[in-house]
C-alpha cells in the first residue's frame, strides 16, 4: 500500500490537494482545498492510489455484491474501485434534489452494497445512498473513500469509512481566521454556493 506521505505527494503533485487559503461551498476558509477530479485527470497516478484503497476494502469488506458511487465525485472512483475488485458498480444521480437511479440501474433485494466516494466530509451524500439502499431492501455494509477529510463535529455517519487517506483540513468562519490565514489572498475554488 502507498504511504501516507506518497499519497500526499501525488495529491499536491496532480493539484488535487491544495494550500493557500480558501473559501469552501461552506462559507467556511480552510488553509487546504482538495478536488480529487484533478488527481483522477492523472489515471496512472489515480491507479496507484485507488489500487491500495482496493487492498483496504478487501480487507475490511469479505463479500460485497455491489458498488454504489454518489455522481459526480464518486463515479470514476466507484469504476476503478469496481474495476479492481471485479465487483459490478452503478451510480446514483440527483432528479430534483434527491439520489435516484436511472439509466437501468437497480439494487437487488438483499444484496450488500458498499458506498465509495471521492471524498467523505461530512457524510451527507453517503447517508443519503444508504437511504437507496434500503429502498430497494438490499443490506448496506460500509462507506469507503479516497480521502476522508471528516472531523468528529462535521461527520453525521457514525461507521468506520474505509480510506486511502485520513486528511484534516481545518476550517474557520470568516470571523474567526487565525493570522496566518488572514495574510494570504484569498481563492474560492469551492465557492459554488456563494454569492
């Protein structure tokens, strides 16, 4: 498996791992921002990474029946992952707010179904597929991640994520910015809910 600190080095490598300082889709300013698109415009590098998060899942997980990606973000890495471990993968996508599936897809009755996301902040999107999960009766069995980026106050699941990578990425409400951060002009990669 990768370390820690190769991981890192790719990710700071393919700029899916940033620093300087940033306005998330929060509202929130974090010295680190992370778009693990960026790192999946890399295949090989990707590969590298989603090969030692598939040796994890294997590990933790001794049978999974199917693979359930949140779109966008989850996709490529429910695909690769998927791809690895030889496990038949589908996407959910969001119809007026809400997960659904389409283009065919469907869960079998009973069947165990791993979650895998690009990132895991808070656990909204992941919650939000178990829901699916239970629709269709199937039994879900975990969440898995390249990076999980969550902390303790902001994580709403309270099951073990499966990652690649454990990131803190430390967060401030405008008022409340340490010094260091107020000297560094700001960028808003994540700002996509802010006017």
């Amino acid at each position: 498996m990768l370390s820690h600190k190769k991981s890192l080095n790719i990710l700071k490598r393919t700029n899916a791992l940033l620093e300087g300082h940033f306005i998330l889709s929060s509202g929130l300013h974090s010295s680190k921002y992370i778009q693990c698109a960026k790192l999946l415009s890399f295949p090989k590098q990707a590969n590298s990474i989603c090969q030692s998060l598939a040796k994890k899942i294997k590990k933790k997980f001794k049978k999974i029946d199917l693979i359930l990606a949140p779109a966008m973000g989850g996709i490529i890495i429910g695909y690769e992952i998927g791809k690895i471990l030889n496990k038949e993968t589908i996407f959910c996508e969001r119809v007026n707010g809400k997960f659904k599936l389409r283009r065919g897809f469907s869960i079998k009755k009973g069947s165990k179904v791993l979650i895998i996301e690009d990132v895991i902040t808070t656990g909204k999107s992941s919650l939000e597929c178990v829901k699916l999960i239970k629709k269709f009766k199937a039994k879900h069995i975990g969440f898995a991640s390249i990076i999980d980026r969550s902390s303790k106050k902001s994580l709403k699941i309270k099951d073990e994520i499966t990652s690649h990578l454990k990131i803190d990425v430390p967060t401030f409400n405008k008022k409340d910015l340490p010094e260091s951060l107020k000297l560094i002009p700001i960028t808003t990669p994540g700002s996509r809910f802010i006017k």
